[in-house]
C-alpha cells in the first residue's frame, strides 16, 4: 500500500501532558490555532476519567488518555506535545518527548524542582536544548510575555537602549495550599525576568548587584544587568499573592513611565491583552494563543520561534542566581 505524506495543510496532532489543571486551557488554544488534540497523559487511571470530562467541555471531544507517556508516543505518534505538569516533571517529561523526535513546548520554569541545586537545574535546561538540537527538533518555553515587550516600550515612549530603570509588579489572587516563600517566586518571576531578557538579549546579570528579600507572601528583587556597551539597567521585580484582589496587578514601569497590563474581553466577546498608561490603551491579541500560534507555525515551517528552549535555559539562570540571594524575613 503507498504511504501519504502529510501537508502543512494537515492539522498538527499535538498530545496534552498534564491536562487537568492548565492544560486543559492550552488543548483549548491549540484547537483555536488548528491543532488537532490527539491525546493526553494523566497520573492514573481514576484521574483520566475526570481530565476526559474536562476535556470534552472545552474541546467537544475527549482525546484518548494514557497513563505512561512512552505509551502515548508510540501509539500515537504526535507531531507536538505541550507540557504542563509539574515543574519537578518538567526535565523527565521533556527529556522523553524530545528523545522521540517530537516538537516540545514546555510550561515555564523549563526546569525546576526544589531538591536540586541551581547548578544542576541549569545543567538540565541546557541538556535538554542540547538534545533538541541533536534531535532537530522544536523546543519552546512558555514565556508569553516575550510578546508584550515592544508594546510596553512603544505606550513608555522609550527604546530598549534608552531604557534605564525597569520595574514590574506581578500578582496571583489564587491563594492555594503550598503557594508561600519561594514558590511564589518560582511560578510569577518568568515572565518579568522573560520581558528583560526580550528587551536585553545579550546583557549580562550581575551577580554582585542582587538584592532579593523573600517574604511569605511577597518576593522583592533588586540587580543591575550589564548591555554590550557596559551601560546599566537597575531591574526591580516584585510578585505577590493578593488573594483580595479584585483585578492581580501586572505593572511595568519603565524609567518612571508605568504600563498596566490586563487580560479581559473586548467589546465582540474576544479575550485579549490590554496595555494602557494614564492617557492611553491599546489592544493586543491574547499572548498565551500568540505563543502557540507561533509554536505551531514554527512547526510547520510556516514561522521563526519567538520563545525557545534557550530563552527558557537563560530565563531559568537568572530566576535560581536571584533566589539564591533570597533573605526569607
């Protein structure tokens, strides 16, 4: 029998690692931008069931569920996985998806798991972009706020090279079991700490310059990063938990100019990003569909990835290099 060969035209089969929690948004996203999802993979028996039906509410259809994730690769055969199971699986999930040839895109932290050491967390994210290039494979983190970064400039009136002083302030409302001290860090400083990188791509961290005061509910940052030129930004990165919030804040200040930013539906019942100063807002396309847009293209050949394995190594560095400095009060 002659074999088909599959288009760019055909519907990418991507499978779901970890659907239960934010996963079942990301298969969401995935099947706006086309993607077909084939399958996930779940803990155990009695927790497929559950992610089943909460896949079907969101996608019309319940992918078939594997409890062993080489299983999963082999029987179907995915073009593309996304990963978002916990951050201590990251490194082990990853590391399987990419050895199979499979195009990865991995929830941030890319790695991370509070039993290791920085050095061997940073060993990890660099073996893994490693084998995806030894594999020639795709390998993305999900750093969605790489795409906001020309627009905070733009509505701040500034360039990156005239950028001085760089600020953000990062809340959760969602105040859970286990989310205190670190962990707070860990799971909001990505996406300030990706916006510098996107902003800075060759500047330096100056380990000597971190100040960093992690308290129960709120982690303060302060270091200086180094640009080619050996001019200096002063970065300040706060996260919190604000569980009274009626709105989390995401605030980047930019030598003084702040920029709010906010997710909500527009007018048509579309959710998108909202940026806006005191005198003016403007309207963005949702940043996480923006990133699997992207990745999916990418994948297609259709696009450059915005967001690799790299971007998430170095995002990894700087967020460990900080929390080592970290002074709990």
């Amino acid at each position: 029998m002659m074999q088909t060969t599959k288009t760019t035209a055909s519907p990418l089969r991507v499978a779901i690692i970890g659907a239960s929690g934010i996963g079942k948004n990301h298969a969401a996203w995935f099947q706006k931008n086309g993607a077909e999802i084939c399958a996930f993979a779940g803990t155990s028996v009695q927790s497929l069931q559950a992610t089943s039906e909460l896949l079907r509410a969101k996608l019309g259809y319940a992918p078939r569920g594997y409890t062993e994730l080489s299983q999963l690769l082999e029987s179907e055969k995915p073009d593309a996985v996304c990963i978002a199971s916990p951050p201590h699986l990251h490194f082990q999930h990853a590391s399987i998806c990419i050895e199979n040839g499979v195009h990865t895109l991995c929830e941030k932290p890319l790695v991370y798991d509070a039993g290791q050491t920085s050095s061997a967390l940073i060993s990890q994210a660099q073996q893994l972009c490693e084998l995806a290039a030894a594999r020639k494979v795709l390998l993305a983190t999900q750093m969605q706020y790489y795409f906001l970064a020309d627009a905070i400039c733009e509505l701040a009136n500034v360039s990156p090279s005239e950028i001085e002083t760089f600020e953000m302030e990062m809340e959760t409302k969602n105040f859970k079991p286990g989310r205190s001290h670190e962990t707070i860090w860990i799971e909001l400083a990505p996406h300030p700490l990706s916006v510098l990188q996107k902003l800075f791509p060759l500047a330096k961290m100056e380990n000597d310059s971190i100040q960093c005061r992690v308290e129960e509910q709120e982690t303060i940052a302060q270091f200086q990063l180094q640009r080619e030129d050996e001019t200096k930004i002063h970065a300040r990165i706060t996260t919190r938990c604000n569980p009274d919030a009626s709105i989390p804040l995401r605030r980047f200040t930019l030598n003084g100019i702040t920029v709010d930013c906010a997710g909500r539906k527009n007018a048509n019942g579309d959710f998108l990003t909202f940026l806006s100063t005191l005198n003016q807002e403007i309207e963005m396309p949702d940043l996480v569909d923006s990133l699997i847009g992207n990745f999916l293209a990418a994948c297609k050949n259709e696009a450059q990835l915005v967001v690799t394995g790299a971007d998430g190594a170095l995002n990894v560095e700087w967020l460990l290099k900080i929390l080592e400095r970290g002074k709990r009060i």
